[in-house]
C-alpha cells in the first residue's frame, strides 16, 4: 500500500468535509476524469468544479468511516466509505427535497498520477437513496 496514496485520499476526503472546495479541486490533474455514479463521464477540473457547486447547493454531506486501500505503487487506490447527508434542495429528476436526512454506504475508485487525483469514479446505491428521501 502507498502511504503518499492513502494520505492524498485523506486529504481529499477531508477538504470535501470541511467544504474547503479550493484545497478540494487542488487535490486534482487538470484534466481529471469523474465518472459520476449512473451518470456521464465529464473531463477536466472545470467541469468537476461545477458538479460540486450543483452538489453543495443541494446536499449536505459528510463522508465517514472511511478505508482507503491502494496497490503498492499508488497509482490505483479503492475507498470505502458512508455518506450521511441532508437532502436540501430538489435535483432534476429525483424526488422533492424536504431536509431529508440519509446515510448511504458507498464506494470509490481512484486512478492517481503525478500526486493528483486523475480520476475519481464513486457508486452507491441510487434506489436506496430514493427510498431513504421518500420515506
């Protein structure tokens, strides 16, 4: 396991919980591949800047429990992990938003290149998400 590998993804995981967006986006390549679960691929910090902005505007989440595992020479490393979140506002296409509270397990794929995150593709479990928020 990459020590440099496992404390980048703490990092990473950290500045997402803390909402400290700049230190965030600075944990990426430019060119960063997202794979966003049962989504679109979308290239380039720009466009993972953006996804967070829709992100933060309509949840509030918080990552925990987190494992970060990589192979010896750190450029592949798997992160499990539970989301707890608020539903804050409505995202296109999913059910109404009412200051839901959820808790979802979930995982994550990295690709790490140059000390950067190169890529990030994250699943979970949508209908579970959709069930929690409408009940």
């Amino acid at each position: 396991m990459s020590q440099a590998t496992v404390a980048l993804l703490q990092d990473y995981y950290a500045a997402f919980n803390a909402q400290d967006m700049d230190t965030f986006l600075s944990l990426l390549s430019d060119d960063v591949i997202h794979d966003i679960n049962q989504g679109a691929r979308e290239t380039g910090k720009d466009a993972f800047a953006a996804f967070m902005v829709r992100m933060n505007n309509n949840y509030k989440e918080t990552i925990v429990d987190i494992q970060v595992m990589s192979n010896p020479r750190g450029d592949r490393a798997a992160v499990e992990f539970t989301v707890l979140g608020e539903y804050l506002k409505t995202d296109d296409g999913l059910p109404e938003a009412k200051g839901q509270t959820y808790k979802l397990p979930a995982g994550a794929f990295f690709d790490i290149k140059d000390g950067k995150v190169a890529r990030v593709t994250n699943y979970y479990n949508l209908e579970d998400w959709i069930a929690q928020v409408s009940a």
